[in-house]
C-alpha cells in the first residue's frame, strides 16, 4: 500500500500517481482546532440557568423554562462527551499518520544512502 501525507501549511495538493490513501493534515489540524472551539462553547454554557431565571418573569414560565433548561444540559453533556471523543480520534489519526509519515520518509533515506 502507498500512502500520501499531504503536508502541513500548504494547500497545493500533490497525489503521487499510485497513492492507494491520501491524508490532508491541514484538514485534520482546521478539524482538531473546530473541535476544540466547540468544546469550549458547549463548556462556557453550562450552569446558566441560574443566571437567566430572574428574566423569566412568572413562576409558570420561569418552572417551564427550567425544564427545557434541565432537558438542554443532559443533551449538553452528551454532545461534550461526542465532541471530545471525535476531538480525541482526530488527534490520533493526525499524530498516527505523520509519525508514518517520518518513519517512511526515514526508512527512504536510508535506502537512498544505500544506493
């Protein structure tokens, strides 16, 4: 099997002829970044509920409110939980393929020095 890694910090792309997997890190660094600004958002929301109570005027609006509050945060917490494990999966695929990446271009080099 071939592999391209598509280096870091460029957007030309170049695909060997006879590649059998093409890796663009750029996208798997934006992704990891995306990822970790999601998590942080979905972090900074938590425990607003207090905040926004006095704004909800009468108690009836104020418990309904609250529900829907409540009901938000189990979904919160699970879309934090997908959120990180997806960040965590991105992270290994990015430090996988270009530890591959080093070791192939090593092992290149020292065929190369051989010749």
């Amino acid at each position: 099997m071939i592999i391209n890694i598509q280096p870091r910090k460029t957007r030309r792309t170049v695909v060997a002829q006879d590649s059998d997997l093409i890796v663009n890190i750029d996208l798997l660094v934006d992704s990891e970044s995306r990822l970790k600004s999601i998590k942080k958002e979905l972090n900074d929301l938590n425990n607003r509920k207090d905040d926004m109570h006095p704004y909800w005027g009468s108690s009836q609006i104020a418990d309904v409110m609250g529900d829907f509050v409540d009901n938000w945060e189990k979904y919160r917490e699970k879309m934090l939980e997908t959120v990180e494990n997806v960040g965590k999966l991105v992270t290994s695929t990015i430090d996988g393929f270009t530890g591959l990446d080093a070791d192939l271009a090593k092992e290149l080099r020292k065929a190369g020095k051989k010749k």
